[in-house]
C-alpha cells in the first residue's frame, strides 16, 4: 500500500508501511547509514501526518517483517489478544496518541491494554509524541516483577549494581560490589560482564557472588552476563544461577546472530525455574537490548531501529522477565551520534517497552567517540526518573573499566533519589536500614570504617 501527502507545492510518497514508518521516525545516524531516513525535515513533518491518520489496524495487516520468514513477526501475530485490543481497534494512530494523553486514561487502562498493542503500534505513536509526551505516559504504568525482592513499584528506582574488571578480578569485583551495597545499590541485580566467557570462568563468577548474598543475607539476585547456552550449561552442572541473560532483538535474523531462538530463550527460562531460587517470585530472565543491534547484524529488512528496537520487547514479554534494559548508547555513534539522538531514544525505549508491558530499566551510557558527554546523560537520567523507570546501572566513578563506556554512577542514583523521593525495592530498603548503611529515611547513613561489609574486603 503506497501513501502520498502534500505540503505546500511539494507531493511526497511513500512506498509502503515499512517505508512510512521510516521516514516518520526522528532522525537518528542509524536509519541514515541504513539509506532509509527522510532526507529533509519536511519529508519527515509529511510522513508524520500520513501516520497520524493510519488506522490502528493497518499495523496488524501489513507486518513489517514478513510472517514466514521471521519468528519475532509470528511471536508477535500470534499472540496479539483482539480482546485487549478491541477498545482502540477504532482509532488511528493519532486518535490512539490522544487516548494515551488523555488524564482519564491510567496505568490500570493501559497494562488491560498492553497484551492487543503491537510493538509496531507502540512505535508508530511515539513517532508522533514529543518527549514529554513519552514521559507522560510511561509514567502511568508500573510493571512490577519479582525474584527475591519486588521491583518497579511506585515511587521506587532500582539500581543494577555493575562491578566489571578487566580481568574477572575477585578481589576487585568483590571490592565494586562492597562499595555499591555501601551506596545503597544493587536491588536490581548484582550483574557482571565477564571479560571471560569460559563456563569455569562465569561459573567461579557466580559462586562469588552468591557467596556475598548468602553471607550477608542480601535480598537480592546475582547474574553473570553470558549466553543463554552457558547459563544451561552452568545450571545443568549445579552452578548458583539466580538469572539466565540473553541480549535480544527485534527479528528472527537478529537474534540468530546473538546465537538465539525463540524455543532456545524457552529452555532457558524452564532451566532457571527449575531450580527454584526466587523467594518472593519467579521472574527469572533478564534480556538486554539497544537500537541498532539489527542493522549492525545485516538484520533489519529495511525497518527503521525504532521500530524493530520495540519488537525485540515483545520478544521480551514473552518470558516474563525480571529485568529488560536497553542499553542505549553502547552501539555507538554509527547509531545514535549524539546526545540528542541518545536521550530521545532513552525514552522512546522506555515508552514502548512500558506499553508493551516490559519492566525497563535503561544503561544511561554512550561511547567515548560519541558526540555526547555526562551531562547528557544527566539530562536522559532525570527525564527517565520523571518518567517512572524501573532501574539504571550503578557503575563505579559512571566509567566501565572492562566495557570501556560511559555510563551513570552510585552518585547519580542517589542524585535521582533525593530529587524525586524514590526509593529501592523494599525488602533491600528494610535490608541496608537493618545493616545501619541507610537511616530510616533512606538516605545513607555516615560511612563507618569498621562496618560488616567493609570488613569483608
């Protein structure tokens, strides 16, 4: 289906859905090294009014990626509630953007929604939002998730507590995780990226941080970043896994550069559960995810980064994760050039995974030969807490020693805290009041040398 639209003497056309979709996206360096970004602003301004005016429904009959060759579209058809869907299965997607903005419309409304909106939906209004649009309405929904402690409920922020080293290090990973837990972080996971991807490796990763959670009785849970191949592997071997990883993306093509299926991602999450470690619940995956990833594979069939970004959520929600982050600025400036192109994608991440009924947290972060700096990242962290985010990464000194990337720091949470009155999930509040590192009002207590945990070190 062809679409036209003309502003001023200028006719403008475009081929189809994918097309469209396209051109209507806010420029980003990414869909411009794909060939496929509007040329002009006005190109953009008309692909926008031709999406405003598509019916809702139009998204459901002309799938981007094609049904039969693409696992992620027939996730996505397959699944799709025309239950849920049925109270917007009217409107267009203005009148869609409308109803989101709307005060009567409230996170209640939205998560009943959730399972008849596509990702390609969810992408196609935020096209049409500016950001404190997205802010608006992500801050609605709360999707909560559990393992052993409860995250994204109201008024709470949650940090994942990133102690890379260069060289898997257990002296230095033990001292990051030390001094996090002394910030207050880590309620979100206690997550490490190994610079080894040897199963002894990871498996010496995860003893040692079950050891300090056992030890202290940390209401927590511990993951070590490696493939979902591995984790099978460890949890087969008796290894103290509390999550299996996986990065994801938006098409069949994608995922199987990353080594992935759809039925793989199942076995893990069935391994994980078998072992049950969770004590208050069971969300036992945790994916990660960032624009770009498909068109750095060869693997985005013409579809613009956003777009497929907002599909490889739908992969997400289909094995009820504890945890999904996207990691915004990782990829690059080939991307996302700059400061304004990560935080507008910062939170149109945010806002569709949310819609789609993800619990997203977001790697505030860029590349050191990006056109970008921390007070960039600044501005995405205290828009993303505005907007109601389930979690950040804390990072010692915001500096990922292993990784090589900028991202936010222990600070930056406490920042985010005082400004906006968060708190961490509860049960890790109760914990570091209980150990004396917070006062009952959250914030932290003075730094005693002779403290438990600094003992430990």
């Amino acid at each position: 289906m062809a679409f036209h639209q003309t502003a001023g003497a200028q006719r403008y056309a475009f081929a189809d859905l994918r097309e469209l979709m396209a051109k209507a996206t806010p420029l980003r360096s990414g869909d411009a090294l794909a060939g496929i970004a509007a040329t002009t602003a006005q190109e953009n301004i008309a692909a926008k009014l031709v999406l405003a005016d598509l019916p809702l429904k139009a998204l459901l009959a002309e799938p981007l990626v094609p049904y039969e060759i693409d696992e992620v579209t027939r996730l996505i058809c397959d699944s799709h509630d025309a239950q849920a869907f049925a109270p917007i299965a009217a409107m267009t997607v203005g009148e869609f953007r409308e109803f989101l903005l709307a005060e009567t419309t409230t996170g209640e409304t939205l998560q009943r929604l959730s399972p008849g909106i596509t990702p390609e939906m969810a992408a196609a209004v935020s096209k049409i939002m500016r950001n404190q649009d997205l802010i608006a309405v992500a801050r609605k929904i709360r999707v909560v998730t559990r393992f052993r402690n409860t995250l994204g409920l109201p008024g709470t922020l949650s940090v994942r507590l990133q102690p890379n080293h260069p060289t898997d290090d257990p002296a230095g990973i033990t001292a990051s995780i030390l001094d996090g837990l002394m910030y207050g972080c880590g309620d979100a996971v206690i997550g490490i990226n190994p610079a080894s991807d040897s199963l002894a490796a990871i498996s010496d990763l995860l003893r040692l941080t079950d050891g300090i959670i056992r030890r202290f009785d940390i209401p927590t849970q511990s993951c070590v970043l490696g493939h979902v191949t591995s984790s099978i592997e460890l949890i087969e071997r008796g290894a103290p896994l509390d999550l299996v990883f996986q990065s994801i993306a938006g098409t069949q093509a994608a995922n199987a550069s990353f080594g992935v299926t759809l039925a793989l991602l199942k076995e893990g999450r069935e391994a994980a559960l078998s072992l049950k470690r969770g004590t208050v619940g069971d969300n036992v995956m945790y994916f990660e995810t960032g624009q770009g990833a498909a068109l750095s594979a060869g693997a985005h069939h013409g579809v613009d980064q956003q777009t497929l970004e907002a599909r490889a959520y739908a992969v997400a929600r289909a094995f009820d994760p504890l945890l999904v982050n996207t990691v915004v600025g990782f990829i690059g400036p080939e991307y996302l050039y700059d400061g304004k192109e990560i935080i507008r994608a910062g939170l149109e991440d945010h806002f569709c995974g949310k819609l789609l009924g993800a619990p997203m947290g977001c790697d505030v972060c860029y590349t050191n030969h990006a056109e970008a700096d921390q007070d960039d990242m600044d501005s995405l962290l205290t828009l993303l807490a505005a907007a109601g985010i389930n979690f950040i990464m804390g990072v010692p000194g915001a500096d990922d020693i292993m990784l090589n990337y900028q991202s936010t720091s222990f600070h930056d949470a406490l920042y985010v805290r005082e400004v906006f009155g968060l708190k961490r999930a509860p049960e890790f509040e109760a914990w570091l009041e209980g150990l004396r590192i917070t006062g009952p009002d959250g914030r932290l207590a003075p730094r005693n040398a002779a403290h438990p945990l600094l003992a430990a070190v």
